[in-house]
C-alpha cells in the first residue's frame, strides 16, 4: 500500500489488510488531526485498505497568528 | 461505520459527539453549526455588508462558502503578505474560489499597502514573525472593512485556534485577552464589529467539509511557522483530546457558557492613533509602532518619515510600548 504524506510532500509503502487507525498508529499520527482520502474519496479510520490502496494522509492543522 | 442521519456509508467521524456522517449528510451537519453561531451571538443579518478574510486555506474558504450559500452579502478580502510562492498559491486559491462562485474578491498587498512584507518583518522587527503577522492582519483587515464600508469582519478561525489560544492564554493569565475571546467583538470607535462563525467547529470538520465541497484549498503550511506557540498548544490541545474527545469543546465552549463572564472587561478610552488615525490607547497604535520599527522610519503625527541616523532608537523604544490594537484579538 502506497501513503502520501503531506507538509512536507513525501511517500511511503506499508502493508495493507488491516484498518486505517493501525496505519495511522504505525505512523505515529493522531487520527483527528488528518484527513483520509481514498481514490478521491474520504475514508474513517475504521475503513479496511488493502495491499493495493493508495492513501493521501492530509494534515488539518494549521498554525501561526491569524 | 453507519451515517447518524441516514444510515449511509460513514466518511466523517466526529469522536467528541460519538457520531459519523456521509459525504451527502456533513455539509449539512457543518452548515448548521455555522447556523447556530451567527444565530446565537448575532453575528450579522441579511442586510450586512460581511468582509470575510481570506487565505486561502481550509477554514476560510470553508467559511466564505457557507456563507455565499447561505445568501449572506459576503465579499472576499485576500491579503497579500509576500511570502514567496506560498503566498502565490494562496492568492491563486482565493483568486479562483471567486471566479467559480462568482464571488466578489478584494486584494490588498501588505508590501504595495504598507511598505513591508511578513518576511521582511520578521528579520528586521522585534516581534516574532507570526506576532507581527497577525499584527499586520488585524490593521489590515479593519482598515479595508472601514474603506469600503463593511459591516463586520467575519474570519475562519475554528474551535482548535480558539481552545489554543484560551489555553495559551490561561496558562500566562492574561486576563484581559481571557475577557476579550468572544466568537463576536462589537464595533467601535474605529474598529469593526468582529465575528468567528467557525467557532463551533473543529479544524478536522472545517478541512473535511472543505474536501467534500470541492474546494481547492491550500494544504501546505505557512513556511515561516515552524516552532509557533499556537501549534505547540494544539499539540498539548490533541493529545488531551486523543484520549478525551470534547475537552477542546468542553473548553472553550465551556469557556464562552461560564468562564467569559467571571473576567471583567475593562472600558479602555480610546483616542486616534497620531500617525494613521486609528483607535489606540497611546500615541502612536501598535501597528504603527512595528511598522516603524520593521522599516527603521521614525514616528510623527502624521505619518512615518526618515529617520536620522542619530534618532534610530526611537523607534524601537516606542515599539515597546503597550500593543493596544490587540484589544482586538491576540493569538499567543
């Protein structure tokens, strides 16, 4: 399974065939803080990805002084 | 994960309410919370004129939308700050959200309006870049709301800057800034009424409803905001919320419920700002005093003029004085 991973751009290949929260989890990322997108499409953590899914792990968090 | 409203497939969770919803249902869902705040604090009404502030990013190209589609009287205000190709993008993102809901987008450029842009500010100033950003926003926007006659300022800040800086805020107790984080800061004196009709909603619904709607925001982050105070505290903020879902909400609306009434707020006199006319305290406003310093100009009334070298100082020991303009607002 291929993931995007965003600011900075960069990509990496992990092992699919299990929920997007253990993804996340591998990655160290807090579920509420970014956004899942599937083929075009939102994912919740809970969805299953399988070996041959791509994933684009958005941030949300935005900082500075607004 | 089922859709609470209509049983669908699930494509956003919202863990601090235990509920998830479709991708047709959400709009819906955020739209109304954006309903209930303008309702509840009487933000603006049909007849105002609202300038909403613009980034480019996720929250207030979300904003600005719900508003046009609410069938608010909302113009587009794009400040352009001179941050290389981050700030190109962000204006094109603003640029082309108008053209395609036929939007009315107003630009001012901090470098062609004010002299300076926030790179410059940030090496030559005394404030951190992001403090004298923020600065620079807030003069900027109400001098544009005054020139075109605006009713209100509305911008995208969304429960996670709010909870932030309540935290930021409390942690240092600085009281006065604690009294002064209402969703809505009424006009006076110069300043234009202020409202955050994001208020209610998290930065992961306000980025979600953004992705669901098809805009095309900018997802990079500001290159100039690395090791910003504001993110350290949405980083305690998240890691509370990780394993306690709602203590952001529970927070800062908490806050505005109980907490905002216990902290009084204090009836500072206001008089013209002797370089640019705008309300302050002292004689010169905070903006015009950073403007100074970040230009090594001196102060008169009016205006700014070249300074001698033997006079470079006083401009600097003028920046240290109190920050009045940040009577209206202040992130930490």
């Amino acid at each position: 399974m291929k993931v995007k991973l965003r600011n900075p751009d960069r990509q990496v290949d992990l092992p699919g065939g299990r929920p997007i929260r253990e993804v996340l989890d591998e990655l160290g990322i807090d579920g509420d803080t970014v956004l899942v997108i599937r083929d075009g499409e939102l994912v919740t953590r809970h969805e299953q990805v399988g070996d041959d899914d791509e994933l684009e792990v958005r941030p949300v968090i935005s900082g500075g002084s607004r | 994960m089922r859709c609470k409203r209509c049983r669908g497939p699930a494509v956003v969770e919202v863990r601090r309410h235990n509920a998830a919803f479709c991708k047709e249902c959400f709009p819906g869902v955020f739209t109304e919370q954006v309903r209930k705040a303008i309702r509840r604090f009487e933000m603006f009404g049909r007849d105002d004129r609202v300038l909403v502030a613009v980034s480019g990013g996720k929250d207030s190209l979300a904003l600005w939308d719900v508003l046009l589609d609410l069938g608010y009287d909302a113009t587009g205000l794009y400040l352009g700050l001179g941050i290389g190709e981050y700030s190109d993008r962000s204006h094109d993102a603003t640029e082309a959200f108008a053209r395609e809901r036929g939007a009315e987008l107003r630009v001012v450029d901090l470098a062609d309006e004010y002299g300076y842009d926030i790179p410059t500010a940030g090496r030559e100033g005394s404030r951190s870049t992001c403090a004298v950003c923020g600065l620079s926003k807030r003069y900027a926007f109400n001098a544009a709301a005054l020139d075109g006659d605006f009713d209100v300022i509305a911008t995208g800040h969304n429960l996670d800057d709010e909870a932030a800086t309540l935290l930021g805020n409390t942690l240092r107790w600085n009281t006065d800034f604690i009294a002064r984080q209402s969703p809505l800061l009424p006009g006076r004196d110069g300043f234009v009424k202020k409202v955050k009709p994001l208020h209610r909603l998290s930065e992961l619904e306000t980025a979600a409803f953004a992705f669901l709607r098809g805009i095309d925001y900018v997802v990079e982050e500001c290159p100039l905001v690395a090791g910003n105070t504001q993110l350290r505290y949405k980083e305690a903020m998240n890691a509370i919320e990780a394993t306690s879902p709602g203590t952001k909400a529970q927070f800062f609306l908490g806050y505005l419920d109980r907490g905002m009434p216990l902290f009084a707020q204090d009836d500072v006199v206001l008089r013209p700002c002797e370089s640019c006319g705008h309300p302050t305290t002292g004689r010169f406003c905070a903006f015009c005093r950073a403007r100074a310093q970040v230009l090594d100009r001196r102060l008169e009334g009016p205006g700014i003029e070249e300074v001698p070298d033997e006079d470079r100082d006083v401009a600097r020991s003028l920046s240290d004085e109190v920050m009045p303009v940040e009577i209206y607002g202040r992130t930490t």
